[in-house]
C-alpha cells in the first residue's frame, strides 16, 4: 500500500534448492498485502525473477531486490524495525504502537529463513509473534500486515496490471483490464 512512508520486507537468508518456494512466497505475499519493496538475498535470484514477472503482469508499483548483506541492511536502516518471530511479543499487544511508528517512519520488517542471528532480536525495535508457535514466515508475514493495515489492503488496486483476476464464487477468470 504505497504510502507516506515505505514498507520493506526483508528475507533474511535463502538456501538455493530448499527455499525457493518459501522465499517466492514471502516476496509474493508481501507485494499482495500491502509492502512496496522485498529484498531477498543475493543468492535468491531466481525468487527475484518469478516475484518480478507477478509485479509485471498483476501490477505493481512494487519493487523487488538482492542485497549482498541483509545484516548491513537490517543495521543501517533509517525508521523502525519489526522482526517476525514465534519469540517475540504478541501482534496484538503491538500493533498500534508499530502503526504509529509507521506512520512516521519508513517500516522494515524481517522475516527469517535458517536460524536467526542473535544481533537481529537487538537491532529489532519490535520482535513480533503471530502466535507463539511454530508455523510458516509466509503465515506470519501475511497476518502481520493485515493486523498493519487493518484490512485495508485487501482493497488494494492494481492500476498497471496486464491481467487482473475477476473475483468468482466457481471458476476462474482473468481479463486484460483494458478490456473491461
């Protein structure tokens, strides 16, 4: 949901071979809920490419990025930041004071892959679980930012996309919007 201030999802590690998927998703999810920007680690390229081609043909504005060093960026982030983890303070308890945070500041919220450096819980403004039990980053990622945006990016338009899925109780339909 482009806003005053941007939202940035951070992937913070990808194991070529075993997080393809999870990684795609965490991007995809992202973009469909509401962030401006994913940044994936530099050995996710192929993650990049698939989340690229979506924003391409669904619409964007949203932007998708490799960074050689997700803990420089976590460090040298300007505004506040929000790690999802099953350790860390509930949605509920938080989730007004991160929005107030994010509506002064560019939002940074990191979501992590194989185990987590130490340093990430510190750096963190916020370490925030959705629920505090195991489940997928995917799964939290998307609650995260409902909670956010209350909802309202579920209202999100996609005013540059080539194609655009036509809500259907049965079926599927997907139209050129210009066609419309």
């Amino acid at each position: 949901m482009q806003g005053e201030h941007e939202l940035a999802v951070l992937r913070l590690s990808h194991r070529p071979g075993r997080d393809e998927r999870m990684t795609t998703h965490v991007g995809l999810t992202a973009r469909a809920l509401g962030a401006d920007r994913v940044y994936f680690p530099d050995n996710a390229g192929q993650s990049r490419d698939t989340v690229a081609d979506i924003t391409a043909r669904f619409g964007g504005p949203f932007a998708v990025e490799l960074t050689d060093s997700p803990k420089q960026l976590v460090r040298e982030w300007e505004g506040p930041i929000v790690h999802l983890t099953m350790y860390g303070l509930p949605i509920q308890d938080v989730e007004s004071d991160i929005r107030a945070d994010h509506a002064e500041a560019p939002l940074l919220v990191v979501v992590g892959g194989e185990k987590v450096p130490f340093d990430v819980y510190e750096w963190a403004d916020y370490n925030v679980g959705v629920t505090n039990q195991p489940h997928s980053e995917v799964a939290g990622l998307a609650v995260f930012l409902d909670r956010l945006f209350e909802g309202q990016e579920l209202e999100q338009e996609w005013p540059d996309a080539d194609r655009k899925v036509v809500p259907k109780a049965t079926g599927k339909k997907v139209v050129d919007p210009s066609e419309e």
